[in-house]
C-alpha cells in the first residue's frame, strides 16, 4: 500500500515539471501574459496588421540572438503565433505567446543581445494588447 | 411478456399484463449506477448532462455505462463547453472502465480508469484519470425510488500539446454527485473540480434512464 501511495505522490510530484508556462496549456480559453498586457495603452491594432512585425521578430531578429539553445524554438514558436494569425486562430496564437514570451524570458541576459530582445519583446506586448481586445472585445 | 401466460389470458386479462410489464421496471440499484455500471435487473443506462463551468461557459453533453459481468463496467462520455464569443469551443470525449470491488446493499467501491480527449482550438489535451469511486445509496416509497451519494477523487495523468510543445502533469482533481432515482428514470447533480493552478470546476445536471 504504502509503495502505490509514494507511487501517487511521485507522480503527482510532476506536475508542472515543464520549463513553459502552464498558462499556454490550460484547458480554458487563453488569455495573454499580464506582463505584456501592462507594457501598452491604448488602442490596439487588429491581430492581422501584427503579422509582418511577428515574421520579422521571427526571422530577423531572432537571428541576433545567436545559436542558444532557446533561441530556435523561440524562432519557431514565433512563428507559429504569425502562422496562427494569419490563419484568425486568436486562441492559438494566444498560446503560442505565452509559450513565446516564456522562451523569450528564459534567453541569457547578455548585453550584445539586448536591444534585439527588447525589439522582440515590444512585438510580443503589441501581440497581446491585440489578441486581448480581439478575445475580450 | 411472461412465457408462461397464454395468449387467451393476455386478451382477458390486460391489466394483469400491464402489470407484469411494469414489475420489470423496479428501481435500479443506484449505488451501482453511480460506479458506473447497471444492475442484474438494468445493466446499463444513459444520460444527457446540462451545466455550467468555470469562465462563464455552459457544459451539455450525454454519458453511458454498461456493465460486462459482475465486477467489470463499461462507460463513455462525450460532450462540449461553450464559453462566450468569440472563445472556442471545447470538444470532449471519453471512454472508461469501472471494477468493483466492494458492493454490499448500500455502499459500492469502485476502481475507475478512462482515456480522455479534448480539443480547444489547436490545443490538444489528452487525460488518463485514475480514481476510486465510492458510491452509497437508500430506498424510499417502498423501494420504488432511491436516493444516493458519490465521492470520486482520481489522479488526472495529463498530456497538453500544440505545435510541438508539450505540457505534462498529474494533478489531483475529484467529483462529488447527488443521484436520484424513480422506477427506470434517473437524474442528479454532479460537481467536478480539478485542483492545480488549472484549477477548473463544472457542475452539471444529469437525467437519463436505466435499461
């Protein structure tokens, strides 16, 4: 008994073991990252006109960050939150920012990468400003 | 209809067949409904569900069991939770088994598995719940109707994917449920809540009948 109890616990003990958000996994409809909601005010663009500045924080800049680990699936994930845009899938590309802005954060902090992360940073608060007004009209 | 009535006693005596069909209906034994399985007189039953869940979302959906033998059930669920526009839907079905391993008159305990599929927009989640069901029921109205109470608490193994990322955990989630039941006509109250920081609840009314 006492073996399947700690078999239980075990189990129970990997909840959340993933490095992403668990926000871009929840079962109910996505809501963006509060950080990024706060960084703007204002009116917000519609999720479509985000679509060549996400390409571009996907391709672009991205490239600055280097050959870090994080750094190819924070490209792919970018664009799968351009892809899903391009496509009106507002939930998903939702999900696909958290999981974003997740990588994004988990990046080194090095000086010679700064203002590309900012740059990209920036992109994602617009992207969620967007999405929240298109998912909470 | 009773091989051992003629068919002229039938003709004369319609109330009595009446009768006859009617004894078939007894109330079913809800402590074994609500492991999810039927009883000797009704091995199975259906149910369409109605409810609300967290988000301000509406739940409708139908469930089923059938019970193979003595100890081992059968059931499925599937059903949707619609949240307010433009938020997706979403699609949830699953299949399961029950064994019993417990059942006396009033109280049954049950070991209860399922496979679980859902689909929120391009969210997948996949769930393997592992739970024991314990279910205790009475009679009232000279056995006509009974009344009884369930308590599932299960372990939820949890697979969420889109794209190629990946979420996984195993929270502890649970259902408690009132169960209602008069002749072949069954209803109750179920409540659900999962309790992880995707802490997600639905409450939901049930009415079907057994079979």
């Amino acid at each position: 008994m006492k073996r399947y109890l700690a078999l239980l616990l075990a189990l129970a003990g990997c909840s959340d073991a993933s490095p992403f958000a668990p926000e871009a996994f929840t079962r109910i409809p996505c809501r963006p990252p509060a950080n990024l909601m706060a960084m703007i005010t204002g009116p917000a663009f519609a999720p479509l006109e985000m679509h060549s500045a996400l390409l571009h924080a996907a391709n672009r800049m991205s490239l600055a960050l280097g050959t870090d680990a994080d750094a190819g699936p924070l490209k792919n994930a970018t664009n799968g939150i351009a892809a899903h845009i391009g496509a009106s899938e507002n939930d998903a590309a939702c999900r696909m920012l958290s999981i974003s802005a997740d990588l994004l954060e988990g990046l080194p902090d090095a000086p010679a990468t700064l203002p590309d992360r900012d740059g990209i940073r920036l992109i994602f608060a617009l992207t969620a400003h967007s999405l929240t007004a298109a998912l909470d009209p | 209809m009773s091989p051992w009535l003629s068919r002229g006693a039938q003709r004369q005596n319609p109330v009595f067949v009446l009768a006859l069909g009617l004894g078939v209906l007894t109330a079913p034994d809800l402590a074994a409904q609500v492991c999810r399985g039927g009883t000797e007189v009704s091995p199975g039953w259906a149910a369409a569900e109605f409810g609300r869940a967290s988000g301000d979302a509406i739940v409708m959906g139908a469930d089923f069991a059938w019970r193979f033998s003595e100890s081992f059930s059968l059931f499925g669920e599937f059903g949707t939770t619609a949240y307010p526009d433009p938020d997706p839907r979403r699609n949830r079905r699953a299949i399961g088994g029950a064994y019993t391993v417990i059942r006396s008159t009033h109280v049954d305990v049950c070991l209860t598995a399922a496979i679980e599929g859902e689909r929120i927009a391009n969210l997948d989640i996949v769930r393997v719940p592992v739970g024991v069901a314990v279910a205790w029921s009475r009679t009232f109205a000279d056995g006509r109707a009974r009344w009884g109470l369930q308590a599932e608490p299960f372990l939820a193994l949890t697979h969420k994917s889109i794209a190629s990322y990946t979420h996984r955990s195993a929270p502890l989630s649970g259902r408690i449920g009132l169960v209602i039941g008069y002749r072949r006509l069954i209803g109750g109250l179920e409540y659900e809540n999962a309790f992880d920081n995707d802490a997600k609840w639905n409450a939901r009314v049930r009415l079907g009948f057994a079979f």
